[in-house]
C-alpha cells in the first residue's frame, strides 16, 4: 500500500511537472505563454466562442489570470470579442479566435499530436484507452472523497 501511494503521488507529481515543461517549451517558438495556449486551444474547439467564465473552467484558472491572458490574446490580434453594452458584464462577453488566431490554433495542435505521440509511444489503443479510463475513474473518486473529507461508505 505504501509504495502504491508513493508513486502514485510521485507520478502524478512528475507528470504535472513535466507537462508544464513541456507546455513552457512548445509555447516559447510561438511567442506564447502556457496558459495563452490553453485558452487558444479551448477556443479553437468552439467556433461558438467562449466567455471568459466558462474559459476560467476549461483552463482550471482563476479569473483574473483568465482576463490577462485573453487582454493579452486580444491586444496581439489573435482572439477577439464581441462589443459589451455598457450594462453587460465584460466576463460573459463571446472571445473568438481572429485567423491569426485559427492559424496559431493549427500549429498549437500539431504540437500537441506530436507530443501525445510521443508520451504514449509504446503503448496500444487498448492501453492507451485503458489509461484514460483509469484515471477518469480515479479522477473522479478522489474528487468526491475529498468533498466528502474522505466519509463514504466505500472502503
């Protein structure tokens, strides 16, 4: 039990790690910032637009780091907004992506082919499926054992 508990911690640890690394390193040649990439990233998968809100919960950032990188995102031509009315609030303003935008967006996603291919490099679909699935499943039982403060039912 105990070394199951070190490395999963120590694991996930390393990932989150490296995944910062990694999101550090491919932003760079772009002249992003990591969370400049995620919001590009979410926006490019809705051609809808988002509002700064509900960027706040795909980024897992908080609102104002949100509101920073979509000011910044703006003032470099690659995201825009629609006008506010002067009795709306800005945060649920639609931010869409420019062409500028879209073209980023297509060269952001190439980089993250290239890396998931790389980080599951040895691994088959059904492994690799496998994976995703376990760590929903943990995903979303440590989340609810932690809103419970560890009281279930379930041992």
């Amino acid at each position: 039990m105990e070394k199951r508990f070190e490395t999963f911690v120590l694991s996930i640890l390393e990932l989150n790690r490296q995944m910062q690394r990694i999101k550090a390193l491919e932003a760079q040649p772009l002249g992003l910032q990591a969370n400049q990439v995620m919001c590009l990233y979410y926006l490019g998968s809705a051609r809808e637009g988002l509002t700064a809100a509900q960027l706040t919960g795909l980024c897992r950032e908080d609102k104002a780091a949100v509101s920073r990188t979509l000011a910044q995102l703006v003032e470099r031509g690659l995201v825009a907004c629609q006008e506010t009315p002067a009795h709306k609030r800005a945060y649920r303003t639609l931010h869409y992506l420019t062409p500028q935008g879209q073209a980023m967006v297509e060269q952001i996603n190439l980089r993250i082919e290239q890396a998931l291919l790389r980080g599951g490099n040895g691994l088959s679909e059904g492994q690799r499926t496998a994976f995703y699935e376990a760590l929903e499943i943990i995903l979303e039982n440590l989340k609810e054992y932690a809103q419970t403060g560890g009281n279930s039912n379930e041992r």
